[in-house]
C-alpha cells in the first residue's frame, strides 16, 4: 500500500511539473547541453520555508539527451544553504565531470536572478545531431545536518581523488562521476519533483 502511495505521489508530482513554465535548453557553441531553470520553482511557500531553514537544499538535475544517434546522460547538483546569522544564501554547483563552483548571494532576489538567468551544464562537450530532444529531471530534496555532514565528506573524497586526473578523465570515468553526484549521495524521498521534455537549441551569442 505504502508503495502504491508513493508511485501515486511521483506521478501527481510529475504531473504538476507538466503544468509548470519548463526550462530552457540550448547547446552551448562547446557542445555541451546546458538548462536554464524557471524563477518561480522558487516562488512556493513550501520551496522559501525549505531554503531558509538553516539546513541544506539539494537540487538534482538529471536529463536524458537523444539526438538522431544516440542517447547521452547526465545532470548537475545545486546545494543551497541559507546561513542564518550572515543572512546569505550560500550556493555550490557540482557539474557533469565533478567541477565544483561556490557561489555567495545576500538575498532571495539575487539568488532568485542567478537561478533564471544561468545556464547549468548537464553534459561534457559531445557531438550531437541536428534534432536535439532533452527529458529533464528535477528533484528538490531536504538534508538533515548529518546528513549534511556525512553526504559534504563523501563527496569531497570521491571528488578529491579523482581532481588530480580531471585532464585526463575519460568520457566513461566522468559519466560515474556524474551517478554518483546525481544519484548515489541523495537517496531521499524528494519534496518537491518536476519532469519536463525540451528542445535544445543550438546557443546563438
């Protein structure tokens, strides 16, 4: 019964993620797939108590790209955490390949502005075809502070041991790191879950 609930509940989620303005997806002039995230998956009640709770909001971007030749995977991480005391929310980007940006933002309205106006890679540069179609998945999932704690050491070891081969990572090694940032380091019932099907457009500046 708890199973059939919870199937229910992702597809209801999924189900209002349809309803909701999806990302932009454009094909940076690299070869890489990026997505543009709409403001107002920010704008909720249950989104704003979330963030600014002291503890650690993970979003995870999964996408699926499929051209006329193949099928490519992959997705980034954002962990947002409101520090209370300085008032500021403080942002950390994991990309496909294990690349890690940190970022500072002193209001809701700039961290809003970021998250509307940047575009996140999902891939690592690739060749793709002319008709570019990108299933995209976002999952909103809440952290206590150990797991925190527990989730921020295991990844900065898995993270540390391969930076000193990052020149020399291999499409293969990048794509295991990218599971494991996505999947393995948040298994957690999500609060919060959208899925989208867009168009990537080739990026024109």
């Amino acid at each position: 019964m708890l199973r059939r609930a919870t199937i229910v509940l992702a597809l209801l989620s999924l189900a209002a993620g349809s309803a909701v303005r999806p990302p932009i997806s454009r094909i940076s002039k690299a070869g890489a797939i990026t997505i543009t995230l709409p403001a107002h998956l920010l704008a909720s009640a249950e989104v704003k108590n979330q963030l600014t709770s002291g503890l650690t909001t993970v979003f995870t971007i999964a996408a699926t790209v499929t051209d006329e030749r193949s099928v490519t995977r992959g997705g980034t991480r954002i962990d947002v955490r409101f520090e209370l005391w300085e008032e500021k929310y403080l942002v950390t980007v994991t990309g496909p390949a294990g690349d890690v940006q940190k970022l500072t933002f002193v209001s809701e309205v700039a961290l809003a502005q970021w998250w509307s106006e940047n575009a996140l890679m999902v891939t690592t540069p690739h060749r793709f075809g002319q008709r570019v179609n990108v299933s995209v998945k976002l999952k909103m999932l809440p952290f206590s502070a150990q797991e925190q704690s527990d989730t921020q050491r295991w990844l900065s070891r898995t993270l540390a041991s391969s930076s000193t081969e990052s020149a020399e990572r291999s499409p293969s090694q990048s794509a295991e790191i990218l599971r494991i940032i996505v999947e393995t380091s948040v298994r957690r019932r999500p609060i919060l879950e959208y899925g989208w099907s867009v168009r990537a457009e080739p990026e024109t500046r």
